[in-house]
C-alpha cells in the first residue's frame, strides 16, 4: 500500500511524493478515468447489495455535472456542497493519493453509525452520505475526483439521482 491509516492518531502517512508521483504517471489517463469509476459504483453497489437493493447505475450526464462542480473546487479545494438537482456526497482527503474507492469506503463505513431502529445517527456521528447511497429510489449516480492545487488535496463528489435523505423517511 502506499500509505497507512492511522486510526489511533487520526492520520494518514504518505510515501516519498517522488515514489506516488512516479507511479501515477505510469498509469494511463483513460484507465485511471475508467478504474474510477468502477471503484465508485463497486464500493456503493457493494453497500447496496448488503441489504438486497438494486444496484446503482452510472449515468454519464451526472458523471459531467460533478466533474465540472469538482473543477470548481479545484482551485480553493473547500468542502462545499454545489446546491445542485442532486443528492450529493463530497470528500476531502489531505494529500494526492485517495483513490475513488478509498472515498466511497469512508462513506460506506458511516453505516455504523445509522440506526435503521431510531432512523438517525448516533449521537454527534454522521450518517448521510451512507444513507443516500443506500436510498431505495436513486438508481443513477455519477462521479468525479480532482486533485486541488498546490497540493490542498483531493476533492471527491457523487451525485445521485433520485436524490435521497428525505427527513422522516428510512432509506431502505
């Protein structure tokens, strides 16, 4: 692997940039665009398919809304909602090297969080970005990753349609 989490301390170690930055260029732009996006819908339907919901599809009209939202942010990187049609989750992750998968698992993981029981999240916890991947009515989605500059991070965005997280309504 080329980093390792630190739960206890909260924080991700990278490798020598050099090392990261001479593998990415091996890799070519349209299988880099391509494992991204079966990392995204594979980590969400894996989600979905846990609790024997249909899988989302990958709608390319969606993909181009969050790849040009995401362009946005490129420059300041900030961790903003665009306010657009859809549901929507958004991730930042200091450093280059956040694959699409590793953004999707950490939605993915705020399942433990949810109380299907209670229909909320525990207590100061967040939940929603699960939640609306596991939103019984979306059936599309779309995707997209940048790179912010200067090396800020890297900015993650998924919009869903039919949107979810509807106050008072359970997603499955």
């Amino acid at each position: 692997m080329l980093w390792q989490l630190l739960k206890t301390l909260g924080r991700v170690e990278y490798p020598n940039p050099a090392v990261v930055f001479l593998f990415l260029t091996l890799i070519p732009a349209n299988a880099a665009a391509s494992s991204s996006k079966s990392q995204f819908l594979s980590v969400q339907n894996a989600a979905r398919a846990a609790l024997r919901l249909p899988p989302l599809a990958w709608d390319r009209r969606i993909a181009r809304y969050a790849a040009s939202y995401a362009r946005r942010r490129r420059g300041d990187c900030e961790l903003r909602h665009s306010g657009g049609p859809y549901g929507e989750n958004i991730f930042w992750g200091s450093g280059g090297a956040w694959t699409a998968a590793q953004a999707a698992s950490d939605w993915v993981e705020e399942r433990r969080q949810y109380s299907y029981k209670s229909n909320s999240c525990a207590d100061g916890q967040q939940c929603g970005h699960y939640t609306q991947i596991v939103w019984r009515e979306t059936t599309r989605m779309g995707c997209a990753k940048v790179v912010c500059d200067g090396g800020r991070g890297v900015f993650v965005i998924c919009n869903y349609d039919p949107p979810g997280n509807y106050v008072g309504e359970r997603p499955y």
